[in-house]
C-alpha cells in the first residue's frame, strides 16, 4: 500500500483480513456488496455453481444465517426475511398473484394486510374477497375456480379467535390454492402451521421473534420452490433486512423459547386473575375454557401466549379511563416485546371503523388489547386491577 496515495490507503488497508478468525456468533456482514478473486468465481456465481455473495439486496450472511435459524423453527424448508411484516406481504402476493386471479381473505386479519391488499392488488387486476370467520369454518365453499390464494390468521387480533388451520389448509390443498397463514401471534413456538399443512407462514418479526421492540422485520417460510421464487420477487423489490437487524434478530431467536414460556404462563396467569373482576365484563384468551375457540386452540396450539383482551364496563370512556390509570403496562402500539403494552383497539387498529364494521370485527369499545411482557406477573396482574379500580 506504501506506493499509493493517502485516500487509498485509508480505505483499503486493514480490510479483507477476515478469513482466519472463527467467531462463536455469525457477525454482522455491514457491506452491500462482496469481492469477487476473479472473473471464473464470477462465472460460476451466474451459473449458480458458488457459494458466493453478490450484493446484499440478494443476500448476505448475517442474513441468511438468521433466515436459516427461522427456516429450523418453523420446520420449513426455507426462509426469507424483510425489512418489516409489511415488506414481507407484499412482496408475496405480488410474487404468487398475477392479473385475473382471486385472493380470498378473512376479514378478520391485521388491518395493516387488509388495506395493503385492497389498495393495491385490484391495480393489478386481482380481486380480493374478505369472508367472514363464520365463511372459514366451511373453507371448501368460499373457494373458487379463480381462488390462488387464501390469506388468514390465527390467534387473531384482539378477539384472540382461532381458525382451524388444519381446515383451511386442507381445503385449499384439494382446490389446488396457495393457503398463507399470518403467525405473527403464535409464533412457531406456539403453532407450527406448516405441520399443519399450510403452504406459507408469515410473521411480523418486530413483535415476539425479535421480541425486544427495537427491530421491524418480517418473514416468510415455507416449501422451497415457492419461498425461492418470494425471494427472487424481493430482490426485484427490494425489502429485504439489513445485516444490522437481522443480527438482532437472530441474537433474539436464540432465547424465544425461554421468553415464549414465560409469555404463555405469565398470559394465563393475568388473564385467570382478571376473569371474574367485578370491571370487567369478558376476558377474551385462547386459553381461558370460557374462549369460544378454546377447543381449536388446544388442538392446533401448544401454549397460548401473552396476548389478552378484556372488554370492561362503561365503554370507550370505561376503557379509556383504565388506560390511562397504568403504571407499569405502558400505553403503546405493538405487541410480543419483553415490556408489557396495553392498546385501546378503536383507537388503534380499529379506529375509524363504523359501528357495523367493528360488530363484524367483533371488538367493543370497552375493549382493551394487551401484551403481556416478562415482568413479574404479580406486579402485572396488581397494576391492571388497581387500574380498573
Ligand atoms: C398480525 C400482524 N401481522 C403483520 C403485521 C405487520 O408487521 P410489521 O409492522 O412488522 O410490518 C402486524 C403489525 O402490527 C401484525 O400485528
């Protein structure tokens, strides 16, 4: 380096020294792009016949790493991960819908996928059919010649309702549609849907993968042709994570098993002390017996999680009052972090809906959404009461 100049120097030495040492955890690969020896190696990358990294808008290896930590849990073939649980929608319906085909929804999904689909898919010439969860108990009828793909949710927000993912899944298999189900409340530690026989898994990493609330990032697994063919869709589009997040979350996978199983006693617990309080109306959880899909959920899920919610007496004004009243449940968005949140549905993701539509959702205005965190439970459960007052 000695012969060159200063600018030259500076960015060239000391780089590229990185092939000896053997760290214990995958680093974060912060570059967009990787050097090739020589035009052969190139050649072979084209061809598919290396190992090799191009640009990191293809892939990269902190990111492959945690896509293959993803691929293990839910027991899928392959994994690609994105820059949200948006990105990660988006860019699948786009890569399995083509002009002339039919999505069927259920109406009953995150409002966020809802209006991402309506907005933008009709464009495009695909028709979009919400059907109701009562439709989706006969999935076979709401099917159609048209039908590609069947979009769905379980446990869904706030109600906590489950589908039978079996049901649909094996409906769609004989109609020969593409079934998706959104896991983000489950996560794989909860329900595997695949085993289930669903063909696509999505999740919102941001909520219980990551964990923490300080990553956004989202996922796709499944059958390898098909997340191959997501994957090359999202190089075009180009959602897919940055090594920096995607570091954080493989840091956080490494410990969902331990922060599931206190989510899912932690969730019981505070949903059993609310139950019964002389404020609160209903305590809606899959797994409370009380839950109306309590039968579903024991059959196709193994914990229940830290998702609970109440609807309390007075309304939107009873609601807003307990809200207001938390010390330690902090009033935030989101959900599946180690902080425990509480939202007011109609001033979230319900907000806006008319009275039919949020009767259709099911949500009240007494409602209240929360996430149950990893603090001691004891201290959660306190809280909530003494915020109901
Ligand atoms: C069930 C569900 N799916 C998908 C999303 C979208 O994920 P993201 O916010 O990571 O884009 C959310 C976000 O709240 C969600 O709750």
């Amino acid at each position: 380096m000695d012969a060159n100049g200063f600018s030259t120097t500076l960015i060239h030495a000391g780089e590229g020294k990185d092939e000896h040492p053997a760290p214990l955890t995958t680093p974060i690969y912060e570059t967009t792009t990787f050097i090739f020896p020589d035009s052969a190696e190139l050649r072979r990358y084209n061809e598919g016949r290396s190992q090799s990294y191009l640009y990191s808008r293809y892939d990269n290896p902190t990111v492959v790493s945690v896509e293959e930590k993803l691929a293990a849990a839910d027991e899928a073939e392959s994994a690609a991960v994105f820059g949200s649980g948006m990105a990660a929608s988006s860019t699948l319906l786009l890569a399995l819908l083509k002009s002339g085909d039919e999505l069927v929804t259920s109406a009953a999904v995150y409002g966020g996928t809802l209006h991402m689909m309506r907005e933008f898919l009709p464009k495009f010439g695909v028709t979009v059919r919400p059907v109701s969860l009562e439709a989706l108990r006969d999935p076979a009828a709401v099917l159609s010649d048209r039908t590609r793909l069947v979009w769905f949710e379980s446990p869904l927000n706030p109600t906590l309702r489950c589908v039978d993912v079996a049901g649909v899944a094996a409906a769609c298999r004989a109609a020969g549609a593409i079934s998706v189900i959104d896991n983000t409340f489950a996560s794989p530690v909860n329900q595997r849907p695949l085993a289930l026989g669903v063909d696509l898994v999505i999740q919102s990493a941001s909520k219980y993968l990551a964990g923490h609330s300080d990553v956004t990032a989202g996922v796709i697994t499944g059958g390898a042709a098909l997340v191959r063919e997501i994957a090359l869709t999202r190089r075009r589009l180009g959602g897919i994570l940055d090594p920096q997040p995607a570091y954080l979350l493989g840091r956080s996978l490494k410990t969902l098993a331990l922060r599931m199983a206190r989510h899912n006693s932690s969730g019981l617990a505070v949903a059993q002390a609310l139950e019964g309080h002389p404020h609160v109306r209903a305590v809606f959880y899959p797994g409370l017996s009380s839950h109306p899909d309590y039968q579903v959920a024991c059959a196709q899920m193994s914990g229940f999680g830290g998702m609970i919610c109440i609807e309390v007496d007075g309304g939107e004004a009873g609601a807003c009052r307990t809200f207001d009243r938390l010390r330690i449940v902090r009033r935030a968005a989101s959900l599946g972090g180690v902080e425990s949140v509480c939202s007011l549905p109609v001033l979230t993701s319900h907000w806006g809906y008319t009275a039919e539509q949020l009767a259709a959702a099911g949500v009240t205005p007494g409602m209240m959404r929360f996430s149950i965190g990893l603090e001691d439970p004891e201290d959660l459960i306190a809280d909530i009461r003494q915020a109901l007052g």
